[in-house]
C-alpha cells in the first residue's frame, strides 16, 4: 500500500505484478487507471466492459482474490499482487462453467453486452448459496442491469446452473 500511495500522489506511472486468469504478469500503469481499462488495454481481455463508468450495472465485474468487483471503480494499482480473473477464464480444459452452459441453453442474453458481469456475480451467488430461491437470485443480482430486459432468461438460467452443480457433487 505504502508504494501505491507514494506512487499515486507523485503521479508518475508505476509496475504492478499479478496473476490475471492463473499466470503472472505485469503492467506500466498510471495512477488513474482503472484494473478495467489495464484488462483491455494492456491484455486485451474485453469480456468486462463499461456502460456506466460509475460501479452501477455489473458490466464491467471481474474477479479480484476471489471477490467480484466494479472494474470501472477498482484502481489498477490496489491489484499489485492480487489475483484477478475475468470471464475468459471460467472454461476450464475448454469447457463451459455451469453457469456460462445455463446461460446458453437459458438464452439468458441477447446483445450480450451485461453477460459476463451477470456470469460472474452468478458464479458468485452460487458458491454463497448452492441452492438460492427465486427471490435470493433477483436480490443478489439487482446491482446488474440487462438493457435487453433478458432478465427472466437470466433467473432460470442461475437455477439451472444451480442444480447442475448439485448433480455435479452427488
């Protein structure tokens, strides 16, 4: 912390070192910039994006130690040693996750543009509550916003990825 704040009020850019979707990397930033705008800028990684530039429509989650979190509002230097992961990494030996196969087979998206901000806070979800309610699913991703209004779509396709997962562990 003590390096991001001497970086951050001298205002000269700085390299941080972290591991983006399981391999280390490292990054020349500028003190403003956000870890989403080093995700697209830097690693051309663009599954994240903006809409609303303020942390108010999920579009822009990404997964830091574990935790989503507004990539629009997460300052790249607070991700020196951290460990970040974005939805391009949720397939695993070229597999969906779960819950990307639910979205699919729910067609719980149509421009697409809110879809792996929705994926993400899902994943989430689940790992919280392996079998949430209707009303916990609407609560929990109320911070999401779908311009498609897809979001009945998006409901089941979270109780889909839901019982997949049960069956997984039975």
């Amino acid at each position: 912390w003590m390096r991001f704040l001497t970086t951050f009020s001298s205002g000269t850019a700085m390299k941080i070192q972290f591991v983006l979707n399981g391999e280390p990397v490292s990054a020349l930033i500028e003190p403003h910039q956000t870890i989403l705008e080093v995700l697209r800028g830097q690693f051309a990684l663009y599954g994240a994006r903006e809409s609303c530039g303020q942390g108010l429509c999920g579009c822009c989650t990404v997964l830091v130690n574990g935790e989503t979190i507004s990539g629009c509002l997460y300052l790249a230097a607070m991700a020196d040693g951290a460990t970040v992961t974005t939805i391009e990494h949720l397939d695993a030996n070229g597999e969906l996750d779960p819950v990307q196969q639910a979205f699919i087979e729910c067609g719980a998206f149509q421009c697409g543009f809110c879809t792996s901000g929705f994926i993400l806070m899902s994943r989430q979800l689940l790992d919280e509550n392996a079998d949430p309610s209707e009303a916990e699913i609407r609560h929990y991703l109320a911070g999401n916003l779908c311009r498609c209004a897809a979001y009945p779509e998006i409901v089941e396709a979270v109780k889909l990825a839901a019982r997949r997962r049960k069956e997984a562990l039975a």
